[in-house]
C-alpha cells in the first residue's frame, strides 16, 4: 500500500511531520472537491465555494521508540493551537498549501497496544483549495540602461521567467491554469510607487521611507505599510484609482514596466481545487 508524505504547519509556525513519528495518513479526500453555483430563471450566474468540513483518518503505529504517549498527546496539541489561536494552519505536499482548522478528533483500537491506534480527524476549511506561492524578485536599477546578459539568471520556480539588470521593464509566464491572486510587496524609500503589469497598473500614492515596505493583498483586498518597527498602517485609501490595483495576474505571459528606482517583490497563488499528482 502507497502512503502519502504530508506534513502540517500549525499558526504557531511549527511543522509537525507525521512519518517521522511514526503516523501515516490513509486513503483520503484531499483531491476531492465541489463547486457551489447560484442560478437566476434556471441558468446558472456563477460559482464559489462555502466552507466545508472532511474526515481525516490518521494510523498511528510507532515502532521503535518508548514515547508513545508523549506524541499522541503531541497531536492533540499540535492542532489544538489553531483553534485557541483563531488562526488556520495549513497541511503541505509538493509546496502546496490546505489551510485549515482540525476541528474533531474521534480514536479508535488504541486498546490494541500502546504504540497503536486509529484517528479520525475533522478537517475544517473557509475555502477547499490548494495555494502554491511563486515568488518573483525585480531590484532597483544601479545605472544599467540595458539588459546585461552575462548577469542573466533563470530561476527554478514551477513556471519559467528570466531577468537580469533592467531599467524598468521585465517579463514573467504565470502558468497557472486560471488568473491569480496576488502579493506585490514594494520596498522603500520610493514616493507613489507604481508598477504596471500587463498594461493594469498596481500603486499607491505614499512615500515609503528607507527600510518599510508595502504589501498589496488582492485576495484579501488589503494595501498595509510596515514601518522599521514592525507597526502596520492601513493605506486602502491611497490606492491608485486608475485601475483596480486588486486585479488579478492573468495567466499566461505578462509584461513589467515601473521605474526602477525601487525594488519589489511578486508572490503569485497558483490555487487549484485538485493537489497536483506528482
């Protein structure tokens, strides 16, 4: 029998890897999903999901090791904190992300012996789907007015895009099957940042001073300053207007065009329904 290698990440930041302690997780719903859909006269007007629960069943069977009680109680512990912490934590495969809360836990043989049981997890999620971060890095430009190709560099992320030393303009493939969410975080000092991709423009009408940065969020639709000291300040009302700055990235081919005389980074979500069979 083929066992999948998950791991889980709790909001605390702590990463429990269930092989290591002897868990496997079975036969499972993972991949499974539905679509709700709203219709109007009979035809159907769109799309989305609703929050959803699924069973987990996890098989504990420690070999080797005399800590079986410390790592059950692990377990419930492990998970426990999400839910005191009001914060998902997500499950993991192949740097895809399920946020989520583990809401139930049902056991089960765990009279058989010590090292032995069967647990039935109740998995909780606002929105089923699977998030994979791609992230993109453009730099301020050192006075380099053309590409440089001996400094050219292809990096290894799931979709293929190259750059070197450019003034303000650059390129990337978002190989997601559909448009995407988005971070762009935009580094100070700059004054009115503004970066246009694909022809949609994505700015704010602030100065950034040296050492803060600013994250605008199109699936929270959210724009938040972060200054030296960790503090945040809202700047939803300094958005550029000219375009809808939370427009998501199209898949595909896309162009980038901004100043140069700031760097930012690009977080692109590919979210898919279904894991990737890899």
């Amino acid at each position: 029998m083929v066992f999948e290698n998950f791991n889980h990440v709790n909001s605390n930041g702590e990463m429990f890897e269930f092989k290591k302690y002897g868990i496997s997780i079975n036969e499972n719903s993972f991949r499974d999903y539905i679509w709700k859909y709203s219709t109007i006269n009979n035809r159907i007007t769109s799309f989305y999901k609703e929050c959803e629960t699924f069973p987990l069943e996890l098989t504990v069977n420690i070999r080797g090791r005399n800590d079986y009680n410390d790592i059950k109680n692990m377990i419930y512990e492990h998970f426990e904190q999400d839910v005191t912490n009001n914060e998902m934590g997500y499950f993991e495969k192949d740097g895809y992300r399920l946020y989520c809360f583990v809401i139930g836990s049902e056991k089960k043989d765990y009279l058989i012996a010590d090292r032995y049981m069967k647990i039935e997890l109740t998995v909780l999620c606002e929105q089923k789907s699977w998030i994979k971060i791609d992230k993109l890095s453009f730099f301020a430009d050192d006075g380099i007015s053309s590409l440089d190709s001996s400094e050219l560099k292809i990096y290894p992320y799931c979709f293929p895009y190259r750059y070197g030393r450019m003034v303000g303009n650059s390129s990337f493939i978002n190989s997601s099957i559909k448009d995407s969410d988005f971070k762009i975080i935009i580094y100070g000092p700059v004054a009115n940042p503004s970066i246009s991709i694909d022809g949609i423009v994505y700015g704010i009408e602030y100065m950034i001073q040296n050492g803060e940065y600013c994250i605008i969020d199109s699936k929270n639709r959210e724009i938040h300053l972060y200054d030296n000291t960790g503090n945040k300040k809202n700047l939803f009302d300094y958005r550029m207007k000219e375009y809808n700055v939370f427009t998501k990235i199209k898949r595909g081919f896309n162009s980038v065009n901004w100043s140069a005389s700031f760097g930012f980074d690009i977080e692109l979500m590919d979210e898919r329904s279904e894991l990737k069979w890899i």
